[in-house]
C-alpha cells in the first residue's frame, strides 16, 4: 500500500513472457520482451486503486502449482526512476513483487488488477504465443 501512495507515477502494462516462445530444437523459453499496451495510472484510478487495495482483506490465498508466466505489470516510479515493478499472472492468478521476495498476496487482490487491466483496455487471459507472433510478423 505505500508503495501505491508513494509513487510519483504508476503505470500498468500488458507484455509478453518469454515463455510465449519456446525454441523446439534447444528446448528454451527464449522469446523476446514486448510491450502490447501501457497505461499510466490518472490521478482518479490511483485513487480508486488505492481505496480497492485498502479494502482487500489481507488473509494471503493459496499457492497454486501454474507456473507463473506473468503478461501483466504494475511499475511504480519515484521521479523518471523505476521503484520496483509488480507481475501478474492472471491465469494462475499469482503476484510476484520485486521489492518483496516470496511474499504471498490475497487472491482478492488479483481481481483488482483485474479490473484495472480490462478498464484500461487491456486483456487477461488470451492465446499469448499467438499474439506474440502476430506482432513479430507485423514489424
């Protein structure tokens, strides 16, 4: 939560995991990091985001056993500097922060950026590789 209120800026991301493509022949995830879509929090979201994580209850949900293949990020900035940086996972509905190691987070809380992400045009749950690839093949 302070991490929201101190923030200069936040900013919500939809990109894609290296995992969307997968090398047959060496067997790695080595597909490149690309941004679909990036939204910069406006003074109201901030807001409504703040008051709906205040009102998350904090009992941490159960870990599942998805491997966590995030395609969502929330990054919080002190100045033109990056603070730390919030990945999602909407399919196994996992949160890993880099500014808190091996914490665990309210399932509740996945639904709040949730609705961030479709309010601010962005998808949750699609076929990634293929969306991966039809960006490569449009640049």
């Amino acid at each position: 939560m302070t991490a929201l209120r101190k923030a200069d800026r936040i900013v919500l991301t939809e990109h894609s995991d290296k995992h969307d493509s997968f090398d047959r022949v060496t067997s790695e995830a080595n597909g490149p990091y690309h941004v679909y879509a990036s939204h910069q929090l406006s003074a109201g979201e901030r807001k409504h985001l703040i008051d709906a994580v205040a009102a998350v209850d904090p009992q941490a949900g159960p870990s599942t056993l998805c491997m966590f293949l995030p395609h969502h990020a929330v990054d919080f900035y002190a100045g033109e500097q990056r603070d730390s940086r919030l990945e999602i996972c909407f399919t196994c509905g996992e949160i890993e922060w880099d500014a808190a190691a091996n914490a665990s987070y309210p399932q509740e809380l996945v639904g709040v950026f949730s609705r961030l992400a479709k309010q601010s045009g962005m998808k949750t749950d699609q076929n990634w590789e293929k969306k991966l690839k039809n960006v490569q093949a449009s640049q």
